[in-house]
C-alpha cells in the first residue's frame, strides 16, 4: 500500500467494538481518530505530523512554520483533504 492511501485509510473513521463487558456500553461503536502532533523543531519552527496505531509516522509537514496558528491551519488542510472525490 502507497503512502497516500495509507495516509486516506488512517484518516477516515474507524468504527470498531467496544469489548468492555458493561453492557451499557458493549455494542456503543467508538470512531478511531488520527494521531497528530505539533511541536517545534530544533530550528525553532513549528512542524506537524500524523503518527499511525503502530507508531510508524506516515505524514509530516514538509517545512517548518514561525506561527503554530499556520502549522495548525496547515494539518487542519490535510486531515480535511478528500483525494479522489
């Protein structure tokens, strides 16, 4: 699987079963949301970046920003991004 879809495959909902045996909540389904982080880099830039349940990192910015306002508008972009639609 190519980067892209494994990027459009992690950020679209999930719904999986609860496995709590409470009744209240067995069948309840729970939506898996993407990982993401923004943090600054060692040059003092804003950066952020997608990590997967495995931990492996399938996207990150590709330059640094002086604003975290624009990093965050940025990944707001790229998780709200619908290829092929």
């Amino acid at each position: 699987m190519n980067m892209l879809n494994q990027l459009l495959e992690y950020l679209s909902p999930k719904v999986v079963r609860n496995t709590t045996p409470d009744r209240l909540v067995e069948n309840r389904p729970q939506v898996l949301k993407p990982t993401h982080e923004i943090y600054k880099d060692t040059k003092k830039e804003w950066r952020w970046r997608i990590t997967a349940r495995n931990g492996d990192i399938i996207a990150a910015s590709c330059e640094g920003y002086k604003n975290k306002v624009d990093a965050e508008k940025n990944l707001r972009y790229i998780t709200n991004l619908r290829i092929g639609q």
